[in-house]
C-alpha cells in the first residue's frame, strides 16, 4: 500500500474533526507533563472541545481550502489543535486556564468563526466569557430594573401602609 493511501484516512479525520467548526486552536504542547495532560483533555471533552495531536503535515493537508489554511505557516514542532463546533471561546479559554499552571503549553494561533488570530489575539480570546455566562450576565441586565422598580413599589407600598392608619384617624377627628 502507498504511503498517500495510508494517509488519507488520517487526512479525513481531521477534515471531519474541523468541518462547521467554530474555531480551531493550534496548540505546542512541548513539555506539558502527563498529569496536567490528563486534566486538560478532560476539561476539553467536558465543554465539548475535540483536542488532538496530528502530524503537521496531515493537518496542512487536512487544511487546505479550508479558512484553517492560514495556520499553516505556524505548524512546526509538536503541535496539537483544539477544536470547537459550538463555544467560540471554549479551546483558548481552557488552554489558557491551563498555560498559568503549565508555561510550556502555548497557544500559537486560531482561526474563530473563520478569522484568523495570532498567538495574541487567541489569548485576548481566552477572556471573553462563554456564551452561556454571556446570556445569563444580559439577562440579569434585563432583569435587574424590573426589580428594582418592585422593591421601590414594595416600600412605597409598606410606608403607605404603615403611615395610611394615622392620616385616617387625623381625618376623622
């Protein structure tokens, strides 16, 4: 069997891991001990991140054509990618949680939502909060007059109350 025909699977799979993805994180593991290995995929399978080590040149095969070609030029060493098809923020967020514990895990570069960024950009990524928090901070924006307005009627509403019974027996005298 030819060398290409073995490695057209390995192609494929990587095709099919960024296909509709949301971002695609490159990743040098260099030097990143088992433990901490360990915790990392955990966290990535837990928010739902698919992260893998390729050879790179299967992935710059894999990425041709695609908006993820633009990584290319940064796919030396060993590297591996973080890729998300739902959270946009989810791979640079928990990569970066995990390069305060362990320095030699850097994030090279990403392409989200088919923009590319640089080693810069993806760590300015890792602040943004996920969509969820994101949603609940907006709708406790929402929420927050609403409230507010009730607790003020609330205490109108006690001060009336309790300040009604004099003016009454005042009006009856």
């Amino acid at each position: 069997m030819a060398k290409v025909e073995q490695k057209a699977p390995i192609v494929a799979e990587i095709k099919d891991v960024v296909d509709g993805a949301e971002a695609v994180v490159l990743v040098a593991y260099s030097g990143i001990n088992v433990a901490a290995d360990t915790a990392l995929r955990k966290d990535m399978r837990e928010a739902g991140v698919t992260y893998k080590v390729f050879k790179n040149t299967m992935m710059k095969r894999a990425f041709e054509g695609t908006p993820f070609e633009k990584l290319n030029d940064q796919l030396e060493g060993p590297n591996a990618i973080a890729v998300s098809k739902t959270d946009a923020t989810a791979p640079a967020r928990i990569i970066a949680k995990y390069a305060k514990t362990a320095p030699m895990l850097k994030m090279i570069g990403g392409v989200v939502e088919g923009d590319y960024y640089d080693e810069k950009g993806v760590t300015a990524l890792a602040t943004v909060p996920s969509r969820e928090e994101l949603l609940g901070k907006l709708l406790g924006s929402i929420q927050s007059p609403i409230s507010n307005l009730a607790r003020v009627i609330n205490q109108i509403a006690e001060q009336q109350g309790g300040g009604a019974a004099p003016a009454e027996e005042a009006a009856a005298e």
